[in-house]
C-alpha cells in the first residue's frame, strides 16, 4: 500500500521522505491556506522533493474553469495529480483532463456510486474521506470496502486513495481491505510506530545490557 502524506508543509514532508516513507502527497485548498504560502510555489516546491504524485486541486466550480485551472496546475511538474471535486463539473473536468493524460484525483467521495462515476469518468485516483464519514455516524471503512469489491468486480484501475484518515485502525483496515493508497496526516503516520511492547522491550535490553558492561563500539 501506498503512503501519501496530507499536508502541504515542507519540513514534514521531508522528515518523512527522508525515511522513505513519502510516496506521494496530497493537498487540498484548507491545506494550503494553513500552510500560508502560495499555492504554484509551494507545490512546486513539495515535486521537486517527492517524485511520486502530488495532488494540487482546483478551486473553480465549473467544468470550463476547473479544466484551465488543471491545466495551469499541470504544468508545475510532470507529478501533479490535478484534484477535482466530485461534482458533474468535476467529472466532466476529470473526463477532459484524463483524456489528455494527466493525472486526476477525484476527491470528496462519500459514496460507492460516486466512485463508480469518477472511475467511468477516467480518474487516476478516488478519495474516500473516511474520517467525515465517521464523524457523522457512519463507518468510513465500509464505504473502501464496498469500492474495493465494485472496483474489482469490473477490473476498474481507479486506484484507492483512502483520505480524512484520521487514527492508525484506519491505516490497518485500509491495508486488509486492500486501498491502493492511504493519505494521512504526518502526525498519523508517525504514530504507526508506536508500541508499548517494543519500548518496554527496548528499556529491558538497554538495562539488562548496561549489567554486562560490554561495549560493541
Ligand atoms: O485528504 C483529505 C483530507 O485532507 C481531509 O481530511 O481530516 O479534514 O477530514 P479531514
């Protein structure tokens, strides 16, 4: 399974990618007004670090707009997913833009149906947000396994990218259900270490080795 990490601040991103666990990226317009910079530069910035797909999204809301704002982000690199919303515009957008071959993100995905329209439409990606999903009672995760099963179903070759992945189970069960992609936040990926096994275990062999009075270097 892919990582692409949510987030449009540069040193995070290189924290992570210097571990070789970046293997991608993805923003969105909240990302980019956090981050305060400008957003041409800013991505431009995060493809020169990361050579997989970085997703830059469109703000216009009509499919006349959202085509020459994906062309425009397009050029920044040759990695840029364009991100467009899942509307008929958006779609329409997707189907134009994908069929010159660049790279569409189709994200704000709450439903199977949705995600079966962007595939037809040519999406390189789909975006599920299971964590708004969650937050209004539903199982974000269902929604990734009804898509994995109707995907696979017809051979469809949208790729998964399970986004608004908000705590580690959802990085687990995307991984069981088979997501091509997860994009979450740095601060979820780093909590994937975690363990309080591996520290106590780790706090055992440094005391227990401390007693032996050895030194390897
Ligand atoms: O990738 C989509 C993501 O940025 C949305 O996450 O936590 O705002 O629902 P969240």
């Amino acid at each position: 399974m892919k990582f692409f990490v949510d987030t449009a601040e540069i040193d995070a991103i290189t924290e992570l990618n210097d571990l070789g666990m970046v293997d991608g990226v993805t923003t969105n317009p909240s990302l980019i007004m956090k981050s305060g910079r400008d957003i041409i530069e800013v991505t431009k910035e995060i493809c020169e670090l990361i050579s997989g797909p970085v997703s830059a999204e469109v703000v216009a809301t009509d499919s006349e707009k959202m085509i020459e704002e994906g062309r425009k982000l397009a050029k920044i690199a040759p990695n840029i997913a364009v991100k467009l919303p899942l509307t008929w515009d958006g779609l329409k957008a997707c189907k134009v833009l994908s069929d010159e071959g660049k790279m569409i993100n189709v994200t704000l995905c709450f439903s199977a149906n949705q995600a079966l329209l962007a595939a037809k439409a040519g999406a390189t990606f789909i975006s599920p947000f299971v964590g708004r999903l969650d937050d209004v009672n539903l199982d974000g995760m269902d929604l990734i396994n009804e898509i994995r099963q109707i995907y696979d179903n017809f051979g469809y070759q949208t790729q998964i990218l399970a986004a608004s992945i908000r705590t580690v189970n959802h990085v687990t069960q995307s991984a069981l259900i088979g997501a091509d992609v997860i994009t979450a936040p740095p601060s979820v990926i780093k909590s994937l270490i975690e363990h309080p096994l591996t520290d106590r275990g780790l706090d055992q062999f440094m005391a227990d080795w401390a007693k032996t009075g050895q030194k390897i270097l």
